[in-house]
C-alpha cells in the first residue's frame, strides 16, 4: 500500500466541504462561477489572453473540476502538488491592458481573490439555494475551510473572506470595478453555444443550454444587469434550482461517481466506506467538530 493511505488530505470527512462537492449541483454552480468571474475584465482579459479557451474550453472545465476533486478528496501530497503546479503557471503567465498597455501578471492578488470568491461564492450559492441542507453555520464553516484552496493557488489564507459577512462585504467593494466587456460577452456567448461535434449539437440544446441558462439566472442582480438581459424572478430560479436539484439526486451516487477521474471511489478506497459522501452527514459531522478540544479543518 501506498505511503499515503489513509491519508484524509486537506480537508477530510469531517468537513462541510467533503460532503458538499460530492453533490451535482456543483456543475451547474461551476458554470455560474465562469459567467461570474467573466465580469471583472482584467482577469477575465488574462484568461482570453493566455489560454485556448475557445479551442479547448471543455479541456479547460474538466481541468478545474480536477482542480477541485483532487483538492477536495486527494491526498495532501496530491493537492499540495496541484497547488504548486497552478501557481507555477500563473507565474508565467501575464496579461495586457488593450486601452493603456499596462502589462500585469495574473497572479496579481486581487485577482486571484476575484476568481476564488466569485468560485467558492457560487458553490456556495447554488447548493444552498437548489436544497443542499446548509445552514448559516454551515456556510460560514465551508467558506473558513476554504481559506486552504486559497493558499494553494498562492493567497494570503488571512486576506480571504471566512464568513458570509465578508463575502458579501467582499462582493460589495469590489463590484464598482466589474463589467461586461468584449471578453465577457465572448464567455457569454461561448457558454451558451460551446462547440461541440455536429452529432452532438441535439443534446447541446437539450442538456447543455438548460445548465446554463439556470447557472446564468441563478447570478445576482447586478451580474444581470451588467450582462444587459433581464433578471428572471428570483422564486422562479429557485424552484428551477430545487426542481433540477431534485432530479440529479435521484441518480445514484456511485454512477455519479464512476465517471473521470473518480476522486470520490478513490478517496473511499484510501479511508474506507465511511469516507462517503452524504448530505445527511453535513448536521452530524458539524456537531462533532463544536465540540470542545476536536480540530476541523481549519
């Protein structure tokens, strides 16, 4: 057996954080989260600037969610990797001001803060508003755990939001510096319309375009009004939450679980069955960590 076994990672089973990414929903919150951080134009510049998002967008997906996967359920050897690897990329990386020709790196500080509170926010919201049994404790518990994925694409873990109340007053100070330039409108675009295969279009329109078109109604007002399409009612994008909610829950999660590159199956091989996933377990898991003298993952 491997020196890593049993290993819990950054995280571990006691957390708000292993319970809550093993829910589906997550994909569609990881969508709101692109439509999100398209809004602020100097990161979204250095991602349009540095990547072939257009070419290989689905590529680019399927690398965050193994971001997250591998950081939330892999070993801490292997998140800490994942971390290294990221913050080496984006020290390499660097991206220009079209209007003043001001060059600046992506690992500019506040932009990383922008792309991890616009991701874990939208986490966040989406699994508490689609029935994800989160309550403000919860809530406020996921986003202090969170202070760790900040640290490994190269945050200050104290400069991170850790409660709802600086989330949101995080959110309220930065929203004068966001709008929906050219690049924002191409995010737009391309996550409604993503290139697929021809064969493939029928079911873009199908499945594709309804999780989009829910992460995208699911954003704040003000992203609505950057964008310039109205704001659906807000008890109408709830019951859709709920009701697709709903729906992905009732797959079973070991099916859920057996497509690439299966963090969750791997994660219970290393910890043992007890390791799985459960909302059930989000109440019961929170209650041991108030106690006195037991460590979470802070």
């Amino acid at each position: 057996m491997a020196a890593t076994d049993g290993d819990p990672g950054l995280f571990g089973p006691s957390s708000v954080t292993w319970q809550a990414h093993g829910d589906p929903m997550m994909w569609v919150a990881g969508v709101r989260a692109l439509y999100l951080q398209a809004l602020h134009p100097r990161a979204v510049r250095g991602v349009m600037q540095n990547s072939d998002f257009r070419r290989d967008a689905w590529g680019r997906l399927m690398r965050t969610a193994g971001f997250v996967g591998t950081t939330t359920y892999g070993t801490t050897e292997a998140a800490e990797r994942a971390g290294a690897r990221v913050r080496k990329i984006h020290r390499m990386l660097g991206a220009t001001d079209p209007e003043t020709g001001e060059r600046y790196g992506v690992d500019e500080p506040a932009l990383l803060l922008w792309v991890h509170c616009a991701e874990i926010g939208s986490y966040l919201h989406v699994l508490r508003r689609s029935g994800f049994p989160l309550t403000d404790a919860h809530a406020d518990r996921y986003l202090a755990e969170h202070r760790h994925s900040a640290r490994l694409v190269g945050l200050d873990p104290a400069s991170v939001p850790a409660n709802r109340a600086e989330l949101a007053a995080y959110f309220a100070r930065v929203r004068p510096e966001l709008e929906a330039g050219a690049e924002a409108h191409e995010v737009d675009d391309f996550l409604l319309r993503p290139p697929v295969h021809p064969l493939l279009v029928p079911a873009r329109e199908l499945l594709w375009r309804r999780i989009a078109s829910l992460a995208y109604d699911s954003l704040p007002p003000y992203a609505h009004e950057l964008y310039g399409r109205p704001a659906p009612p807000p008890a109408t994008v709830t019951r859709r939450l709920r009701a697709a909610g709903t729906l992905l829950r009732r797959v079973p999660a070991r099916l859920r679980w057996q497509l690439p590159p299966k963090h969750i199956l791997r994660a219970m091989a290393r910890l043992g069955p007890a390791a799985r996933p459960a909302p059930y377990k989000i109440g019961r898991q929170a209650a041991i960590l108030d106690r006195p003298g037991e460590g979470g993952a802070d």
